[in-house]
C-alpha cells in the first residue's frame, strides 16, 4: 500500500467542508470546556498519508494557535492538572491515522503483533509496539526520504520478539526536518477539533478488538480514531502542568527517575466515558519500554523552531540539560551502576544531579533561593554540601547541607562561627562524619594574605555539628590526605603543606610547587595515591613537560606527593577544561589511573559540557551538555562484592537493562527483597499490583516479618512459578503465604505464548536464565548474589518499594471512581470456561505444595470500586457478576479439603467498607487502606497462631 486507504476515503469531503465550517463558525468556536482557534488545514502532499496543519496562519495575544493540555478538573491526576496552554506558531504536519500494520512492515520489513499476520490486517493498527520502535521507525522512514533524522541515540537493545526496549543516550532533536512523533501539543490541536469518543471504535461497539482505521462511520473530520481503536504514543516526556501559556511547548526535559512518557487517546477496550481528552497515561507508569495490544501511534513530521520545555519545578525553559553517556558507559568506567553527578547550572544558579542507577537517565535540578557552588557528595551519597562563595574569590560565603534527591527537604545550614567556604566530606578514623572547609578561599598569590586565612573541620551526623576545629592556618581548599601528611590548593598558586618523613601535618611546612606559576582547580586524589591534579595557563613548566606550548587550562596536568609533573592530559580540540575534581570512594585498579570530573569550556568561554577523563588512558567521555554547567562533583559507592569463582558478574543478579520498563523494575526489586530476607521472612504477600499497593509489611505483629512480592504484570501462574523457582528454596522461616485472588484476570494464558512472567520477559534477563541454568540455587544460596544484585542497574527510585519491604508507596489516595473502567468483556469467561479452570488449578498447586511444608495460605480478595455493582461486571477486568460470585463460593469451599487454605475476601460483591479516601483508582487502596487491610490480615494471621 503506498497510499493510504484513510487519505484517499476521506479527504476529499474534509477540504470541501473546512472552509464552510471557517466561514460558518469563525476562528473562535467553543468546544468542550474552553475557546479554541481552529488552524486550518490541507492534504500534506510531499508526505503521503500525512495533513498539513497550518498552526502559523492563526494567532492569538501568544503569538499562535492554542492547544490545551490537561485541566482544572479536580478529579484528574496530579500530572493532568491544571491546564496549560500551548501557543503553537509553526506549521506541521501528521497522520491521518495510526500507523498500519502495512505501513510499518513496508518500513521496518516486520512487526510485533501477531494480529497483523492475519489475513486483511493491512489496514489495522499496529501495536505491541515500544517508544523506541516508533523511534525506529520514524529515523527510518526519514532516511528513506533522504531527511535527517529526529531522534539520536548511542546504543539500542532488543528483546525476543524484535521489540526494542532500551535506547540509551536517547536526545529528541526538534529542530530537524524530519518524521517524527507528534508533540502532545500537536495531538490535540488536532484531537480537539472533532473529539467524540462515543463516535469511535471504544469498548461499546469493537466487540474488544481493533479495527481498521478511519473504518468507524463519520459526519465529517481531518483525523480518525484519536479518541479510540488504539492509544497512542507521543513524543512528550510526562512534565507536569502550570496554569500559564508557553509558546511551543514539547513536554518534559526528561522522563524523572521512572522515565515517564505520555500516551494519549482512547482505545478499543475503554467506555466512552473513561476516554478524557486530557488524559495522558494508563492503569500503570508508561516509560518508553511499555508496550500493549492496545497501544500504537501515529507519526508527524516538520520541525520545531524555538522548542520549550517545562520541567517538574513548573519552570519553561528553551534549553536542557542532556545526559550524554549512557549507564553503561557508566558502569564500564566505574564497575557499578551506583553512581551520582551532582553540578551547577549557571543559568539558575541551583545544583542538579543525575542518579546512574536508574538506567533511564534524567537530569534532577533543585530549585532553591541559596546559591550553589563547590557541591560535594557524602560518603554514602545521600547528601550535597555546598557553599554560596566560589574559589577565587574573597568575602562571604555560607555553607548548607541538603538531600541529594527529590524531597523537597530545606537546606541545613551549617552553623559555625565565620566563613565557611569549599566544604568537602571526611570520614575519620572512628567513622564519623565530618566537613572540612577553609575560611576564604579568595587569591592565594600574597604569603600574608594566604596565612591569615585557616582550614578548618566540624563533625556532622543526624542533623547536629560537634565544635569546630582549626586544622592549621592558610586555606588549603584542595583536599587532605587521609594521613594528614598533605594538603594543597590553588588560585594563583598551587600551594601544598607537606608533613616531613615521620612527621605529622602539625609539623608540616607550607611550599609553592609548579615553579611559582599561576595554578587553579586543585584535586587530591581520594584513592591514597596523593596524586594533585590541576589546571594552569599554559605556563613555561607545563609547556615544557608536554613538549608544545598550549592555551589556558587546555591540558589537565597529574603531580605526585612531592609536586612533581608526572602526566598532562589533552583536552578536546576546541574546548578548555574547568573545574576538575578526582571522583570520589573510587580507586583505580590502575595505580596510574584514575577517573576526574570536569567542565569543558567552549571558544566563547560557555561550560557547555561536563566531562569524565580516564586518567590512565587520557580518554574523554561526555557526561552531560548543557548551557553553563559548573562545578562538577561525581561519587561512586563503595559495595563490597565477595570475591567469589561461582558467580559470573556479568549475569549474577542482573534482573533489569537500563532504560526498562516499570514493571521490570519493580520484578528487580523484588529479587533484592528476595535475597535480603530469605533467612528473615516467615510471611509472604504474592500477586498483582493490588497487594503491591494494598498491604503494608511492617503493619504486622511482630511475630510477623512480611515482605511483599506483589507486581505488576500478574498471573496466578506467575505466583506458582515464583513460589516454586525461588520461595520455597530459600525462605526457610516461611509460614503463611498470602495470594491475591484477582479472579477478574482469571482470563490470563499460562506457557510461552500466555501471561507468565517466566515464560515470557524472564527470558530477556540475563539474572534470571543464569538461576535457572544452576536450578534456581536449590542446593543452597550463593554467597555474593544479593551484593551482586544490589550492584547492577535499578531505580532511585527504590524507596517506594524498599522502604515497607516490598509495599509501593508512590500512590496517591483518590476516589473509587463513580464510572470505572471495563476492560474485558463480562462474558469472555463464560466462553472460556477452561481459562478459570487453569487458573483454579494453578492455584491449587500453591496450596498444594504449601501443605507439603506446613504453611498457610490465605486467598485475598481485594476490595474495587462499590460501583462495578451497577454494572454487568465483577471488576474492572470484567467476569460477569453471577459467574464471579459463584467461583468465589467455589474457592471458599477448598477449605473443607484444603484446611491450611482460607478466603478472606474483602470485596464482598463490592459492599465492602472502603471508602473514597482509601482508594487510588477503581482497584487499587492508597495507603489508608492499606492500613486497615493489613490489620484485618494481622488478624487472621494472629488466629491461626492462637490455634496453634
């Protein structure tokens, strides 16, 4: 098909009534909840299948068209509220329709989705389809019509199916030409010109399944299918909303710790009701990775002049701050994941960071009132110290410790007498934690001036300073060896107060190294080497120990303990360096080697990039660009990793890829759980995404110590397999086993083309095929494989799963929504009898094998909306109301067989006692339910222990 079917059908009635409908309702037409100025529109035909948007031709007081994105509703999500509004200036172009199945093999030679093998699916929608395919596809059609390309990347994973689901290094460029995804802007200009939901294939009339697009009868309209058939991708980042108007908005600058995206639509299995046009997500967290039979997108094309984003602080912005390396570039270089940057942006005067561990890599920026110079990261990585003076330069300065996270925590001041100026962690000999600083770190150059100045140190822990102590005098700002036999600064002079052989640093003398040259930017090492690194300005010396002559701070240049020049490193042609700093809690296996932080500055002097230079090799390695970055600081964690021969570290433990999906993130999380209290838990909650919000580990007695297993996706036959594979073989203490009864999924498939976890996704992790290749360590627990686990890639994002031992924690109390969702048709099951009948079986097997170790099951029923009892539905996965209420007497009755099994069902046909404030949507309970859940089941629990 070079053409498509929706173009040639329907196009040539939409430019017969366009201009009537102008001419008839003028440019200001009201439309659902707000005034929109309708751009005109015209057959794209350099771009087959493509209309043309004219947004340019329409102004308004913004200076384009508007486009409105999310709104006041009060019962919206927090990231749909409150309503922005998006002045779009520029002309682009997108498709009619969703990509098809045709369209996208004719590009990428394949697809994903079984639906499209069959026959006359030309014309259906593609899906199963992740951000990255769109991506994919979109550079790909570009090339082919001899356009650059909209989207760049460094490397790119796939999984079994040919899906790809990660790309790291992942930069959007919006000023290229090219075929792209449409912004979310731009998908709702066009949505909100014809926006009928009820007028689209929706859950009422597609019989829950896809259809051919533009295939829904329609009175007239440029777009088909956006407010049904399938969901869509976007191009956005999920950014949150600010009731302001910003001229051509793209989104977010990235995706936060989760690497949110936006997908908008309605879908086959959505009520018309549930479709909103300002909605932007799914039942669980969308990052690129996600992919669903239900979800596709649509492709655009044009660019965009003077792009905007807005980050989560509601802040516009017409620059980013972009991650360069990818995770794996970090871990190469520093043998784990665990790894933080911290920096200055310039251009706001805040310090920003980025958390390696998470993969899917974003740039945190922390708005403050307190200027921010000289960051340095605690020793365990939770902190920033930092001061509002900067090297250089004499007078005030404070310094404030603060969280190196989202919290939105006040700085702590740190309160001593005088100036506190470059502060930086210490760990002393008894372990306790403390900041040494210097009382002015301004010019070096005048011996008086530079000794009636000090160097200082003051304990910290738990929010409280112990009395300062005076080290020595002059303000030696560059680092402290740990045996106080060195200690050096610059700015001006590279000045080092060295002890003598058998001295102590009370004995130490003050001398000038580099011949009395200008120096600045001085680094001890932190690994024991007493190596200095700093800058100069192409001096004499340096000249001659590198054998040219070179520009200011062009070379990096590397003295040992005694000031000796022992190695200059290049910087990149046309840059200098600034600001270099040795990482931190890293040691080279390399004794000459090494890893330093540093600006580079560009030929107008901008520090437009933060680099990592490889002391031993003199490779460079872009971290982060951006458009005044300064004053890096980057931090490794120590993780002892037992030295063993029975574990590869390539696969041990290795449960996730960088740039993942939600789902697997949370799966890795639970491995580490699984592993950290296998000797400790003698209660476990297994299941869907209900018990991982709805039950809370440590509101037990505390007889009992619970770890929550629960995730997301789900099947009864994954909780078998995971109780078989990994439980029952490690967690020796276990005596009860709670499992969700979600019998409104009971429509799942068990084996390799099913739902299960292990038959599917856990052959894309290399952890889980290396623990089922050694029989899932059933002859005993490797030693290490926690530390290995805890040591490869996961989320900042771990204390919503770590904190309460498995229980998700990130979710905000709602409502259980007077209209909720269906998402399967009530009567599936009566047709698929033997679907209940597996999964009943499935289930049996856990209490099987349960009773064969003297444990208890218990059968949870979680609570959903009271309003499915309006409905034909039992819940928001359908199950008609009379089979459900039979098959749950059906489930009771296995206790007369089973006795160590029991149904505590708390749904109770929906007239159970969980009110609005206690749930998250229509069937998940936000933390107030979770409360009193876990009370009711601490009860059962405490009943069986009195029978006992």
């Amino acid at each position: 098909m070079s053409k498509s079917f929706a173009h040639t059908f329907f196009f040539g009635k939409v430019l017969f009534l366009v201009p009537f409908l102008l001419v008839f309702f003028g440019c200001d037409t009201f439309f659902g909840e707000h005034v929109w100025l309708n751009a005109p529109v015209e057959a794209d035909n350099a771009h087959d299948g493509l209309i043309l948007i004219k947004a340019s031709k329409v102004k308004n007081s913004s200076g384009g068209t508007l486009s409105y994105l999310g709104t006041y509703a009060s019962s919206a999500k927090a990231s749909e509220r409150p309503q922005l509004r998006a002045a779009l200036n520029y002309d682009f172009s997108m498709g009619m329709h969703e990509v098809t199945c045709a369209e996208f093999k004719s590009i990428m030679g394949t697809t994903f989705d079984e639906r499209c093998n069959g026959e006359d699916s030309d014309l259906l929608p593609v899906t199963k389809v992740t951000y990255y395919d769109a991506v994919l596809y979109s550079n790909e059609r570009s090339k082919r019509e001899g356009y650059d390309t909209s989207y760049s990347y460094t490397l790119t994973t796939f999984d079994g199916n040919g899906n790809c689901i990660s790309m790291e290094g992942l930069v959007f460029h919006p000023e290229v030409d090219a075929y792209r995804l449409p912004t979310e802007a731009e998908w709702l200009m066009a949505a909100d010109r014809d926006w009928n939901p009820s007028g689209e294939w929706n859950a009422q009339n597609s019989g829950f399944e896809p259809k051919n697009v533009c295939s829904y009868p329609r009175l007239h309209g440029e777009f088909c299918d956006m407010g049904g058939n399938v969901k869509e991708w976007v191009s956005d980042w999920l950014g949150y909303f600010k009731d302001t108007t910003i001229t051509n908005y793209v989104g977010g600058p990235d995706g936060g710790v989760l690497g949110e995206r936006v997908i908008k639509g309605g879908s086959y299995r959505n009520e018309p009701s549930a479709i909103k046009l300002y909605s932007r997500g799914d039942v669980y967290v969308v990052t690129s990775a996600a992919k669903s039979e239900y979800l596709g997108f649509r492709i655009a094309f044009g660019k965009i002049p003077g792009a905007v984003w807005m980050g989560r602080d509601g802040k516009a912005r017409d620059s980013r701050i972009i991650p360069m390396a990818s995770a794996t570039n970090i871990k190469n270089a520093f043998d784990t994941y665990r790894t933080m940057l911290v920096f200055r942006n310039d251009v706001t005067g805040n310090l920003a960071y980025v958390d390696y561990v998470n993969g899917t890599l974003s740039v945190t920026e922390i708005s403050d009132s307190i200027d921010s110079y000289h960051p340095d990261i605690s020793p365990d990585g939770r902190l920033v110290v930092f001061c509002t003076g900067m090297e250089g330069v004499s007078g005030k300065s404070e310094a404030y410790i603060r969280s190196l996270s989202t919290s939105n925590t006040k700085p702590l001041k740190v309160k001593v007498d005088g100036n506190v100026s470059i502060p930086r962690w210490r760990v002393l000999e008894n372990g306790d934690t403390a900041i040494v600083y210097v009382s002015d770190a301004g010019n070096n150059k005048d011996d008086g001036e530079f000794k009636s100045k000090s160097t200082w140190m003051v304990t910290y822990g738990n929010g409280r300073f112990g009395t300062p102590q005076k080290l020595f005098d002059g303000a030696y700002h560059g680092g402290i060896s740990d045996d106080y036999k060195l200690a050096v600064t610059g700015a001006r002079l590279l000045r080092a107060r060295v002890a003598p052989a058998g001295g102590t640093l009370a004995d130490a003398r003050d001398t000038v190294w580099y011949n009395g040259e200008q120096a600045c930017n001085v680094s001890l090492a932190t690994d024991g080497s007493k190596r200095v690194a700093f800058l100069d300005f192409g001096g004499k010396t340096g000249a001659e120990f590198v054998g040219e002559s070179y520009g200011t701070h062009e070379r990096l240049l590397i003295a040992d303990s005694t000031g000796k020049l022992i190695k200059a490193i290049a910087s990149p042609e046309g840059f200098s360096f600034d600001h270099a700093e040795w990482a931190l809690n890293y040691v080279s296996p390399d004794p000459d080697g090494g890893l330093i932080v540093a600006t580079l500055t560009n030929a107008n002097g901008a520090h437009t990039k933060v680099v990592l230079v490889n002391v031993g090799n003199g490779s460079i390695l872009d971290l982060v660009e951006g458009d005044e970055l300064w004053h890096p600081s980057i931090w490794r964690k120590k993780i002892y990793v037992p030295e063993t021969d029975k574990l590869d570290p390539d696969s041990a433990g290795v449960y996730l890829r960088p740039s993942d999906k939600w789902e697997s993130v949370i799966m890795r999380y639970k491995m580490e759980l699984l592993w950290k209290y296998r000797d400790s838990a003698n209660v476990v909650i297994l299941g869907s995404s209900r018990p991982m919000f709805g039950v809370t580990p440590l509101g037990f007695n505390k007889k009992f110590f619970a770890v929550n297993f629960g995730q997301t996706p789900n099947s009864i036959y994954m909780s078998r397999d995971y109780l078989d594979h990994y439980i029952f073989n490690h967690m020796k203490n276990l005596k009860y086993i709670v499992v969700s009864l979600d019998i409104d999924f009971w429509h799942k498939v068990d084996g390799p083309y099913g739902d299960n976890f292990f038959y599917t996704d856990f052959r894309n992790y290399p952890g889980y095929i290396y623990d089922e290749n050694h029989d899932f360590w059933k002859d005993g627990y490797p030693e290490g494989l926690l530390e290995f686990t805890e040591n490869s890639v996961g989320s900042s994002d771990e204390r919503y799963y770590m904190k309460d031992r498995g229980r998700y924690a990130n979710a905000n109390c709602g409502s259980w929504r007077e209209e909720p969702e269906i998402e399967q048709d009530s009567l599936y099951l009566d047709e698929h009898r033997n679907l209940i009948d597996d999964s009943k079986d499935a289930l049996l097997t856990i209490i099987k094998e349960a009773a064969k170790r003297d444990i208890r099951v218990v059968g949870l029923i979680f609570p959903q909306s009271p309003a499915y009892a309006e409905t034909g539905a039992f819940g928001r996965y359908g199950l008609r109301r009379s089979s459900a209420e039979k098959l749950i007497n059906e489930l009771k009755s296995l206790n007369k067989e089973y006795p160590n099994f029991v149904v505590m069902d708390e749904n109770k046909m929906g007239k159970h006692d969980y009110t609005d404030m206690m749930a998250v949507d229509e069937d998940h309970l936000c933390y107030g339910g979770s409360v009193v859940l876990t009370s009711r089941l601490n009860d059962l629990l405490l009943s069986w222990e009195a029978k006992k």
